[in-house]
C-alpha cells in the first residue's frame, strides 16, 4: 500500500480507506501487513447478495485493535444495507449518519464526523457502480444523497435484508423512512452524475439554487 501511495501519487490514508471498503466487499484480501491482493469485482456480486441475505454480521472475538482496524469496513456495510432495506433508494448523507448514531446524532461533533467519514464511502462505492450521487434540497440547501444504482439488484431480497440485518446495531433492521427522516424538499436530476474526490474539506451541504426544474422527492 505505501508502494501504491507514492506512485498515485495520493495520501497513505487515502489508500488505506479503499482498501478497506474494497476488503469489506470481498474485492480484496489482506495477505499481510500493507500487502493485498486483488480478487476481482466479481465478488461484490456475492457480497451484495450475502449483505441482502444476512445483513451485517459481527464478530465478539475480534480484538479492540482488530475492530478499529476493520472500522471502515463495517461502517460501508451498515451503510449499504441501508440501501438494500430501502425501497424508494434515495437517501440523503446527513440522514443516513442519523440513522447508524442512533442516540449518539444528537452530538454535532459524532454527527458531522460520521457525514464526512460516510462520504469517504460514498465515493468509493460510487465509483464501483454501487450507488450514484445526487442530493436534495431542503428548504434553501442543498445536501448530498446517494442513490442505489447496482444494476444486478435482487428486488426480491430488500425484504429479506431488512429481517436478515435486524439487531443491536445493524441498520437493516431499521425502517426505510428513518433513513430519510427530516428531510423534505427537491432533488436534482440523477442524470450521470461522477463521484467527486475526497477531500477534508468537502462541504456538508450548500447553498440551493432555485430551479424550476427540480423534481420532487418521493
């Protein structure tokens, strides 16, 4: 991975959050310390599908070291199977951290953390197919959502995810509706939208431009 870092040209950090999204969804396997190997795209097919079927899975005998480790990973699960229990897809950033707080999205601070990291994410599942950007408008701002877009989505099994991931902290087994809760307003057309880069200082939300054009959210 540092190898990787100076020839991109991009932060270590950087990296290592892509890996970590990519392990998470069976592309990559971890051989030894900074040294991975490419499985190939065709398993986040079965990722997905294991995901609708089983929901997030936790395992007590890691270690405080290893969960920290494996940290990003399960936060990208618990982030898709959130759009695997949904049935309108749409879900905006700010209620999906809402969501995977809980209690904890009353403090700004966790709150606003949890966007960017989710972010990160976002973009990296984006740019696998998995999901697309758009965002909506909420009075006079606009705010970052995502929509599902992975072509070979099983509809049959949204249900089942939604059962299969019910529990002490998994989102699938939290309503759809929650996942959107506070949020009202417009959204812009998907259209082909490409995932912006990470950065730190990517904007939460920004300000709305009027357009008659915008549709409503559903």
């Amino acid at each position: 991975l540092d190898k990787a870092a100076v020839e991109l040209g991009v932060e270590r950090r950087r990296i290592y959050d892509i890996v970590n999204v990519f392990e998470s969804l069976g592309i990559v396997e971890r051989l030894a310390k900074n040294s991975y190997v490419w499985l190939g795209l065709q398993r986040m097919h079965v990722a997905v599908e294991d995901l609708q079927r089983n929901g997030v899975t936790d395992d007590p005998s890691m270690s405080g070291t290893q969960r920290k480790a494996k940290s990003l990973g399960l936060l990208t699960q618990h982030f898709l199977l959130l759009f695997l229990a949904e049935t309108e897809e749409i879900i905006p950033l700010e209620d999906a951290a809402k969501t995977l707080l809980g209690e904890e999205a009353s403090d700004p601070g966790k709150l606003k953390t949890k966007v960017r990291r989710l972010y990160d994410i976002a973009n990296i599942l984006a740019s696998l197919g998995l999901i697309s950007k758009t965002s909506v408008i909420d009075g006079d701002v606009r705010k970052p959502a995502f929509v599902w877009s992975f072509r070979e989505r099983n509809k049959s099994g949204v249900k089942r995810a939604a059962a299969g991931g019910a529990g002490s902290g998994s989102a699938g087994g939290r309503s759809a509706k929650r996942a959107r809760a506070g949020t009202s307003g417009q959204r812009e057309p998907i259209g082909d939208e490409k995932a912006e880069p990470s950065s730190d200082d990517r904007p939460a939300e920004e300000a709305a431009p009027t357009s008659a054009s915008s549709a409503s959210v559903a």
